[in-house]
C-alpha cells in the first residue's frame, strides 16, 4: 500500500473533502507527505521531523507551526481529554451490559488507544470522583 492509498483508507473519502488546505498544501506536496511519514507513520518526534525536513527541504518552521498545520490536518497524536472521555464511558457500559464479551479496542484519529491509558484515565476519573465527594 502506497502511502497515497493509506491516506485515503485513513482519512476516508467524507474526510478528504472536510480538510482545507491553502492551494499549494496538499497531501500530494512531497514535503507534506514526508513531513506525514515521519511524525505519523514513522512516529518521530516533532523536533526531529522539523530538522529532517530543515535538512532535505532546506524548510524552516517552528516545532509550534508543525503542531499547529498537523492539528488542521487531523493528525495530532495525543487523545483529548473528551475523547478519552467517551472511550472510558463506552468501555464501562460494554462491561456493564456486555460482561461476556471481551474488551472493546478504541482508535483515535487511526491510532490504537493503548488499554494502559484507558484504564489510567478511568482511574484517574474515579480519584476524582472521590475527592469531591469528600
């Protein structure tokens, strides 16, 4: 699978015309899709994406610019917290109502939620929770 064809998997045809990119920013500009390949697919950090790209591009951006463009395009790493949110509420009502079946996996943005982080977030809502009954 091209990387062309992994974008359209990932983002879908619906999504594709929801992102507006400038006329000379797409997902076809080779700086773009390298920029793409090392922060998402690769999974390098933003500070190495932005000197990789310095050094084959001869681009220079701000590690905040490359945060600001991924998050337009859809493409930032991290689960909100509304969404992680509603992962834990979905997951307890499989538990409650389910309990026979095994454990929901969540994909945020085509990344699996790690079920470690699920769990911290649930306990961490639980603590909290707790402290203001008090």
């Amino acid at each position: 699978m091209d990387l062309d064809e992994f974008w359209m998997s990932f983002l879908g045809e619906a999504a594709e015309s929801e992102l507006q990119f400038p006329r000379s920013e797409t997902f076809s500009d080779t700086r773009t899709r390298r920029i793409i390949q090392l922060y998402f697919t690769e999974k390098r950090p933003l500070s190495e994406v932005r000197t990789l790209i310095e050094q084959e591009f001869g681009f220079i951006a701000t590690v905040r610019q490359y945060r600001s463009r991924l998050t337009r395009w859809k493409l930032d790493k991290n689960v909100k917290p509304e969404e992680m949110k509603a992962i834990v509420r979905l997951r307890q009502q499989r538990s409650l109502v389910e309990s026979d079946k095994r454990d929901l996996k969540f994909r945020v943005r085509g990344q699996e939620v790690e079920p470690q982080n699920i769990e911290s977030s649930a306990v961490s809502a639980m603590d909290l929770i707790k402290t203001s009954k008090m």
